[in-house]
C-alpha cells in the first residue's frame, strides 16, 4: 500500500514547471508547512474553494481524468467570475485506498487544465474517507477591477458567454429522461464533465464590465444572486438565449427550461453598461469566446422573462439546491 508522502510525491509533486508555464508568483511550493505566494504590487488577491464530493456531484463510475479536469475547472470559473488571473491552487483529497490507476488518470486531468492556465499545485492535504475533492484557488486582479456580484448598475446589460443548457442535457440523457442518439450524449457529456473555465474572458472583462458571476446552478438563479445583491431586478428576452445546435433538437419548451435552470454550465453572466458594447465585443474576440446580450437590468426588483416582442413569457422559475433537491 502506498504510504501518504510516496503517494504525494508521485501523484502531485512536479520536480520543475513545464516550459513556458514557470508562475514568478511561488516561492515556495509543495513539501513545507506552508507554501508561499507573491503577489504583484497593486494587485489583491482572490481566493475561492469547491468540494466535490462522490454521489453528490459525481457519479461513482465518472472517468477520473475528467473529474481532475472538473474538480478545477469549477474554482478557475470562480476566478473567471472575478476577473482574477489563475496563481496557485491547493488541494485536500479524501480517497478510500490508494488506487494507483485513478489517482494518475486524476492527476493528469487535474495537471493538463492547471498547464492550460499557468496554475501551480503548491500544497494540500491526503486523508483515507469517502471520495471527496477540495481545491482552493489563489487569483490575483488589479485592485478595484474585481467583477463583485453588487456591482451591477440600473440601465446595464446582461451577458452571458457559450451556450446555456447543455450540461444539462448530458443529465437528462444520462437519467434517461430523454432519449439521445449517442453523438449527442458524447458532447453534452463533455459540456458537463469538463466545463471550460472562461479565464480569458473574465480577465478580459477586468475594467469593461460592472458585475459578472458563473452559472453553476442554472442562469436564472445565478443571476438572481447579482439581482440580489445589487438591490436590483432585471428583464430577459428568452429567444435571446444562446442554444446549442445539440440542444436546438429539442422541443423548444425544454430548451428554455435546461438554459434557465440547468446547472453545471460554467459560462459566465455578466453587466455592463450599454455604452460599453463595443469593448464588451472586442473582450469577446480578444478571448475568442462567444458573449450573447440576454437583457438588461431595471430598477424594479424581479426577474422577469419577455419574448422578443414584449410580452410576457410565462414561466415558473426553479433552481437547483443542494438542500431542497433530493
Ligand atoms: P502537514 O502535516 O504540515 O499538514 P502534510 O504531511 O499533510 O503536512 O503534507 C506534506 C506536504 O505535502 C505539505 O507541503 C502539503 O501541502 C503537501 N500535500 C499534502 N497533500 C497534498 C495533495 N493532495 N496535493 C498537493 N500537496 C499535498
Ligand atoms: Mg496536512
């Protein structure tokens, strides 16, 4: 059996950074009490972390590869979110043995997105209990350019970034709610097993945009967390909605459903000023990343969905809980 520091030091210690990915932001990394980050003059730090755990957010059989991919993917996004460029990142893995096969398919999926953002694993902690992940990830953004959910202003826009919904079609293919031929289920299933952080784009969003969040629980929930804490309401147009080609095949009704409150989609949703569309655009393009205008914010509070002529779409509005759904 693999002791704890043999399994460390095989599966998450790396002797030098790959070429090209060197982070000046570590001075110290794994293998002492404490790691040690600089952060750039001028520049705050922001700090998020997200569990995993097995049943809950994962299926027992899910490709270990992938659920290194995801387990970070999901704390990069809430970098995205922010604005903030990736620094480090640390990780506390609770594994029921040390499996050898799962923990190298799990690190390589872990290392290929870290490589992806320049984003160094400089410390943890391993512990035998039921399979559980927990990264904490280190950013940093120019002080005051954080995209904070209580920013958003009356008169902004609303963006969001990709296509909504598709991770949640992967769900509904898996629970056999739906039925989907097998191309289909193959890339949804990527959508919602290895979600693409929108680093890029949040980064450039920094200075453009006024509040963002990522859609983890489903748009209309997320949203409502910048509503809420910006004391503020806000008017979609649902035809707006960006919908994949893959969930276009289904009945219209669905795809306003799954774009609304399916979960897992980490795209980004964003406020800007209207007079800010251009540079909104060219963050777009400077990231090579799709945005999609939606609406806008109002002062009444509420969040209200519109057809592309006005009227009123009727809808009744649910979000994933953790607590409220079984
Ligand atoms: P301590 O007892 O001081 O908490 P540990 O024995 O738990 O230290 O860990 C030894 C070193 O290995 C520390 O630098 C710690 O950050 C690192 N480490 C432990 N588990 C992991 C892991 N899963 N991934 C990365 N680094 C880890
Ligand atoms: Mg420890």
């Amino acid at each position: 059996m693999l002791s704890e520091f043999a399994l460390i030091d095989r599966y998450f210690t790396r002797s030098a950074p790959p070429a090209g990915s060197a982070n000046s932001a570590i001075q110290l990394g794994i293998g002492d009490d404490c790691a040690l980050l600089a952060a750039t003059p001028g520049s705050t730090l922001a700090i998020s972390t997200d569990m995993l755990v097995e049943g809950r957010h994962f299926f027992t059989d899910c490709d270990a590869t992938a659920l290194g991919h995801k387990a970070l993917a999901v704390n990069l996004s809430d970098l995205a979110a922010m604005g903030a460029r990736p620094l480090a990142f640390t990780l506390a893995l609770a594994l029921p043995d040390a499996n050898e096969v799962w923990l190298a398919r799990f690190s390589q999926g872990l290392f290929a997105l870290a490589d992806q953002h320049h984003c160094a694993l400089v410390g943890g902690d391993t512990t035998k209990g039921p399979l559980t992940i927990c990264i904490t990830v280190f950013g940093e953004l120019i002080a005051g350019q954080a995209l904070r959910r209580d920013a958003a202003q009356v008169g902004d826009e609303i963006w969001v970034s990709g296509t909504l919904g598709d991770a949640r079609l992967a769900l509904a293919g898996r629970r056999a709610e739906i039925s989907l031929d097998a191309a289909t289920q193959h890339s949804a299933a990527l959508r919602m097993d290895q979600p693409t952080p929108r680093i890029s784009l949040g980064l450039a969003l920094a200075g453009v945009a006024h509040a963002a969040i990522d859609i983890s629980d489903g748009l209309a929930g997320d949203l409502g967390h910048i509503l809420q804490r910006s004391r503020c309401g806000a008017t979609l147009d649902i035809e707006a909605l960006p919908i994949s080609p893959m969930l276009q095949q289904q009945a219209i009704d669905l795809q306003r459903r799954f774009a609304l409150c399916g979960g897992d989609d980490y795209e980004l949703c964003f406020t800007a000023p209207t007079s800010a569309r251009a540079a909104v655009q060219a963050a777009a393009t400077r990231s090579a990343t799709m945005v999609t205008r939606i609406g806008q914010i109002d002062a009444a509070l509420g969040l209200r969905l519109q057809q592309h002529d006005r009227s009123p779409y009727p809808f009744h509005l649910t979000s994933f809980d953790h607590f409220s759904t079984p």
